[in-house]
C-alpha cells in the first residue's frame, strides 16, 4: 500500500518541486521510503535541480509490505525502460504470474509484485494485464514506445485514484486530492455544487464527482489511457447481478463453493513479508473471515476490535467471543469522548466533507492495529454482496414481488401509510436513484441557501446512480439494490473510509469478500440464498460460518459500525459549533441551518451532527 502522483503533457508542465509537493501530501501513506522520476528533454532522471522541467513525472511513497528490499522501490522501470510505474496496492496472485512468465525467459531482479506487474504489461497489453490479477490497485505507467500514460483502477474500487484534465490537454493524477491541491491544478474555490448536493444527499459524493469540480474519480472496474493531450476511459470488468437463473442448487452446495473460494481468498490475502492481522468486530463478516484465516489457512492472527462505554454501540463481548473461540490473539480499545480531539483531523484525511461517522472508530481501529502489524484482513463487502443491509428488507417490502412485498409486510399506521406511499410514488418516477437519500426537499431547503439550490439540477445528484441501475433494470428488486450499492455506496463511502483511516497511520487493509471470485459467485446467488423467507439476511454466508462458530454467535441481530456522535457534545460545544457554521458555510448553506444540525438530541441527529461537522471543517479550510 503506497501513495502515487504524478503528470504527463506534451510539452515540460511540471518540475521536482510538483512532485515532492505530491510526496509531501501522501506521506503517511508510504512513511518507509519515496521516489520520483522526471522525463526531461535530456531523458528520464531520479533527481535532479528542483527547478528542471519535464512533461512526464511520477511519485511515489512506499508501504513496504511484499519484498522489503530496495529492489521494490519505486518509480520502477522494466527491461529497457520503456515502461515505469508507480503502484498502490497488491497483486495477491502475483507469484502464480510470475511462474508463468518465467516459462517464457522472462527475468526478474526482485521478489516484488511491482515488478511482474511491469512484466505483465509489456508482454500482454493493459487490458489482460488487468483481466488476469486479482488484487486491490490503482496505478499509473508509462510507455516510452507509445508515449501514453495509462490508469487503472481495481474491480471493486478498494485503492483510490484521482485525476485533473487541465484545458491545454495535460494529465495529474494522485491517489488523494490533497495532492492535487498541493501540486496546483486545483481551483479550489470552484466546488462542484451538484457533489456538494449529494454529500448531504446519499453521504458521500458518487462516481467520477468530486467535491472541486476540476478534479474527477478513476471508476472501479476502469483504466484510462492518456496520449497526445487525448483522454480515454474504458470498463474492463463488470459484475450486474440477478442475470444468472438459479440452477436449483441446495444451501449446502453453495456453501461449499463459496467456502473454497473464500478459503483461496483468505489465502492468498496472508501472504506479506510483514505479519497480516484481522479487524473483528464479532459481527457475520469479519468473524468469517477471521474464521478461514485460522481454521483452514493455520494462521495464528492477531485480532484487533474498538469498543464504546455505551452498551447500545458496543459489540466487544461477542468479538471476544469469537477470538477465544478461533483461538485468536485478541486485542480492545474503547473509544470516548474524550477521543473527540482528534476528529477534526479524522474529517480532514477525507479531503472533502464525508458524511459517515464510523470513520471514527475505523480511524482508531486502524491505530491500534498499527502499533503491531502492516496489515489486516476486513470483512468490508459482506453486506452488499450478500444483502446484509436493513434497507434491503425495506426495499422488499415496498417494492419487491407480490411474495416479497407479504412475506415483508407489517402492521403501519396512517402517517406510516402516507409515507410509505410517498417512497413508491418517488421510487416509480427514480427507480433505485432516490433509494436511500436521506435529505428529502424540506430539509434540503431549510440546509442549502438559495444560490447553492439554484446552481443546481437535482437529476444531476442521483445521475450517477441511474446509470447503474439501468444495467440492471431486468432484474429482481433485491439485485437492483445490490448492484446499485456495490457500485455506489461500497466504492464511495465504505472503501474510501477504510483507505482513509486506514492509510492515515500506514496501514493496509485486505479484503477477502471482495475478491472478484468472491463477487462473481454472489451476484449469481438465487435471492433466496440471499434472504430467505422468514427474513434471515446473509443466509449462505450464515450457513457457512455456522460450521466454524456455534449459533449464538451467529444469529443475533446486527449491529451497525455507529456510535453516539451527537451525545458527545456538550450544549457548550454546539453553540460553539454554530458560530463557527455561520462564519464559514454562509455561502452555500442557510446560516440558521446550525440550530438543527448541531443538536444532541433528535430525529437522526448523529448523522446530521457529523455531516455538519465534516462539511464545517471543509469548509473552514477553504477560507
């Protein structure tokens, strides 16, 4: 796990003082060594007067996990040096490719998986490159021979990468913005309005948005190539779920595929140079994981889990449950309130306002994890992959089939009737884009100022939501909720927050459920196998782990990563809060707007709270 930057133009736009400006922005996501290269009129250099100019440069800071030698530094060039790269991520089948290629005379001077990455490329193209590693990416190679720069992003969209066009035709790019914003190529007065929209939205924005509207976001599952000042993306894998007929096979065949694949998974995922621990929270995913990684891999893993004083957000018992179980080196930190000191730098590491608070304990997870290990297996995925979600019963009993819509039923009240009418009606005009929006247009008025709601359509704040669900418009409701989320809420919102509070102390975080095998078996699961007809979610997941856990461990009620954000502040604290709201947001949000964010107590009063206070602290830094 690294931190990459880097430009490329035709003509010489950049020097060593844009590409250590970059460096010094990504830091913390490579803290054991950097490296740069300039392509000069006088060729490639490593170093170099500060001042020199070339057209193409790269970055890179280095979290040495696999092959901990200087062999593995980077910028890397291969054979001759026509292509360089620098890479943030892993490539966990990296050493099955090499044997391969090492059939065909091909030589290589390190252990690292950079270097087969480079091998690959040269021999096959970007496209099979792609087509054939599994891992969590984001990368950036140049080829001399053709004089293009190519990007590319992993499947799921575990590793971030973020690119400015600028109008003479030059590429930047950068695995955070920050680093865009330090190396000059953003205006950062020029906010895109229609992102800022969907922050307060959905929570996060969506897609290729971003909050500064030169800046844009590689989708997962993407490459670009740039050439000559031309930009190109193109789609190399996709996975739409419910296009599979179900083939009639009983729960315990699919447990058994999905336990070989999950088991290679976990596999492969252990395999560092450094010791690999797992974040447990006691819940369904993170127990499986840590399940195989012990039981079937014989790895003895040191777990890690956060817990809260407040018996409602802690689910620490039942993850010592799990540990001593599995037999598993266990380790807790309790968050309080008194641990509030260090969000304003939490809600900074995110570059633009983020509206999830379980950045909050995933930040000191993350910490505590450092102080032992490099890295972790996570059991991010589990959800949408297998309709863990409370909004997916929802979703089912409003608009699924006749069956569902009974099986789901219940008892409501008038206003429950009315509001539930309301969703329909909104749900049959906006398939799926409205789905989960929590800012309905009264609130949305009451937030945003009249300038902020007049600069915007709100079709362009769920568009980028639309577009997915339109590959899946055939399918059952269930699919169209998971797809919809996999390629919007995972990407956007959970793994940004796992890269961010992740990366922030030079952690790597693995995720076993999201390897592409993983995702290709669930998206052809019957829906059944999904959630079953007394409103068990997560059903095959839950048979298989029942063969490593006894049930009581296993059928409990979930819990979401929440904790009680609103009731750490004082009324102090929030009158505080407010003024510094009226002085900063004015702009684009109505000032009064703080009396109801900033409040401890309240209809959904933890999500507005911190929604606010991610956005003030955006926007503070802005002034």
């Amino acid at each position: 796990m690294c931190g990459i930057g880097g430009f490329a133009g035709t003509g010489n736009i950049g020097d060593f003082r844009t590409l250590s400006a970059m460096i010094e922005r990504l830091r913390h996501r490579g803290p054991d060594g950097e490296g740069m290269a300039l392509l000069t009129d006088q060729g490639w250099r490593e170093i170099g007067p500060p001042v020199e100019r070339g057209k193409v440069g790269l970055a890179h800071t280095r979290l040495s996990i696999v092959d901990l030698s200087d062999r593995g530094r980077q910028p890397m060039a291969f054979g001759s040096g026509r292509l360089r790269v620098v890479y943030n991520g892993e490539i966990y089948n990296f050493r099955e490719l090499r044997m391969e290629l090492a059939r065909t005379d091909m030589r290589f001077s390190s252990q690292s998986d950079t270097e087969v990455l480079l091998a690959m490329i040269a021999s096959l193209g970007i496209e099979k490159t792609l087509r054939d590693i599994n891992g969590m990416f984001a990368f950036a190679a140049w080829d001399d021979e053709t004089s293009a720069m190519y990007l590319a992003r992993d499947r799921a969209g575990k590793k971030p990468l973020y690119y400015v066009l600028r109008p003479d035709g030059s590429l930047f790019f950068a695995s955070e913005l920050k680093a865009l914003v330090a190396a000059g190529v953003i205006d950062t007065d020029d906010l895109d309005l229609a992102a800022l929209h969907q922050v307060w939205t959905f929570g996060y924005t969506v897609g290729e948005r971003t909050i500064y509207r030169q800046a844009r976001r590689l989708l997962p599952g993407h490459y670009a190539v740039w050439r000559d000042g031309r930009f190109q993306t193109r789609e190399y894998w996709d996975c739409p779920f419910g296009r599979h007929r179900p083939d009639g096979r009983k729960l315990d065949d699919l447990a058994d595929e999905l336990e070989e694949i999950l088991s290679d998974a976990v596999r492969i995922r252990l395999l560092a140079d450094v010791p690999v621990g797992l974040f447990l929270s006691g819940g369904i995913d993170s127990s499986l994981v840590g399940a195989i990684a012990s039981r079937k891999a014989g790895v003895a893993t040191k777990a890690y889990t956060i817990g809260f004083p407040d018996s409602r957000f802690d689910e620490t018992r039942y993850a010592s449950s799990v540990a001593r179980v599995l037999g598993l080196d266990h380790e807790t930190l309790v968050v309080r309130d008194d641990m509030r000191s260090s969000c304003e730098q939490i809600a900074r590491h995110f570059d633009e306002p983020f509206g999830d608070s379980s950045a909050i304990p995933t930040f000191f997870v993350s910490g505590l994890a450092r102080t032992k290990v490099k890295a972790v297996l996570g059991g991010d995925g589990g959800d949408e992959l297998f309709a863990g979600y409370d909004s997916y019963e929802e979703g089912l009993r409003l608009w699924g089939s006749r069956r569902q819509r009974r099986m789901f039923s219940r008892r409501a009240s008038l206003s429950g009737l009315i509001w539930d009418a309301r969703r329909k009606a909104a749900i049959e005009a906006h398939p799926l884009t409205m789905w989960e929006a929590t800012l309905g247009p009264f609130r949305r008025r009451r937030l945003f100022s009249k300038r902020a709601m007049g600069a915007v359509r709100m079709r362009d704040v769920y568009s980028n939501r639309q577009r997915w669900y339109e590959r899946v418009a055939g399918a059952d409701f269930l699919s169209q909720m998971q797809y919809v989320n996999f390629k919007t809420y995972l990407p956007d919102d959970i793994l940004v927050k796992v890269d961010r509070m992740s990366m922030a102390h030079g952690l790597e975080c693995r995720s076993p459920l999201l390897d592409h095998r993983v995702i290709e078996f669930a998206a052809r699961l019957p829906p059944q196998a999904r959630i079953s007809e007394n409103g068990e979610r997560k059903v095959v997941l839950k048979h298989l782990l029942r063969r490593y856990l006894p049930p009581d461990l296993v059928d409990r009620p979930k819990k979401g990563f929440s904790i009680p954000w609103a009731e750490w502040w004082s009324d102090t604290d929030n009158l505080e809060l407010r003024r510094r709201w009226r002085l900063a947001c004015r702009e684009w949000f109505e000032p009064d707007a703080a009396d109801w964010l900033f409040a401890s107590r309240g209809d959904s009063a933890d999500m507005w709270h911190w929604r606010a206070f991610s956005t003030l602290v955006f926007m503070e830094r802005l002034r």
